[in-house]
C-alpha cells in the first residue's frame, strides 16, 4: 500500500512538473521584444507613438514620433528596467530627439536637446498591454543653455519636470 501511494504521489509531481514546464514555455513563447505605445509626453514625439525594442529584458531601445502642435517632432531612446518581471516595473530613461519652441513673434525654433527620466510600467492581466507613466527632466544640450540668454523665448514656461504616459500594445 505504501508503494502505490509513493508511486501515486511521485506520478502525480512528475505530470504536474512536465505541465508547469510546458505553461512555462508557452509564456516564454508570447513575450515580445517589441512592442508599441501610444501616448502623450516628449518620448512619444508629444502626441504620437512609441516603438520600443528590448534585446535583454533589463534594456530596451526605442524611437517615438508625433506631433508637437508646431510640427512634427522625433525622440530615441534608452531604457533601463529595474525590475522587468513584477507587475509594477519602475525604469531609468534617457531621450534624446528635436523639441519645439514658440518664439515672441509666433516664428518657432527646433532644437535638439535630452532628458533623463524616471518611469514606471503598470503591467495589465496576462502581461500583454501595460500602462507606462514617465517624469523628465527638461531637455538639455548646448542650444538650450545659449536660448536662456534669449528673452524672446520663454524658456520659465517649461515646467521643472515633464510628465509622459502612454498605453502599449505587444504583437501577438
């Protein structure tokens, strides 16, 4: 009786291990190193989208484009997840891309600048779309520092910290 409840218990670990392996790799299988977001913030080119592509699920890269109410404005980037596999996964970012300015006399003035960033992905059920909200600080480079000393461009209009959000989408 003893050995036919061992062989009970052991078949039943085996078959449950074999299954739990096989959902493994199936979820392996959906993960995408791509995926898309549509949103509002300098990483989405102000109102407009983001392609990110991760080859590591701690780093990820990612071009955005949109429109900026002035023009059409475009950002790369980098991304640094700290903890890739929770539900809530916080994140370092950098930008770099073009950034409209209104000038005095309505003329407006592209330049190129980056921020960094803090950001957090807000996974949904299943762990196929997510939530992303991100803070900036304001774009810096060597234009922007010589447009403080223009007084027809109101640099004190940018705010101390930029907010982004966007909804993303992974491809099935």
């Amino acid at each position: 009786m003893k050995k036919e409840i061992l062989f009970v218990f052991v078949f039943i670990t085996l078959v449950s291990a074999n299954i739990n392996a096989q959902i493994s790799e199936k979820n392996k299988k959906l993960k995408s190193h791509f995926n898309l977001g549509l949103g509002y913030g300098i990483d989405y080119g102000v109102l407009g989208f983001r392609l990110s592509y991760l080859p590591v699920k701690y780093v990820g890269v990612f071009f955005g484009g949109g429109y900026d109410f002035v023009g059409v404005e475009k950002n790369t980037g980098l991304l640094l997840r700290i903890l890739p596999d929770k539900t809530i996964c916080p994140y370092l970012t950098v930008v770099s891309g073009s950034y409209s300015l209104n000038h005095s006399s309505n003329l407006q003035k592209i330049k190129f600048g980056y921020s960094a960033g803090l950001g957090v992905e807000i996974w949904m059920p299943g762990r196929r779309n997510f939530f992303s909200i991100e803070f900036f600080t304001p774009p810096h480079s060597r234009a922007w520092n010589t447009l403080t000393d223009d007084s027809d461009y109101n640099l004190k209009s940018i705010p101390p910290n930029i907010f982004s959000m966007g909804f993303h989408f992974l491809p099935r």
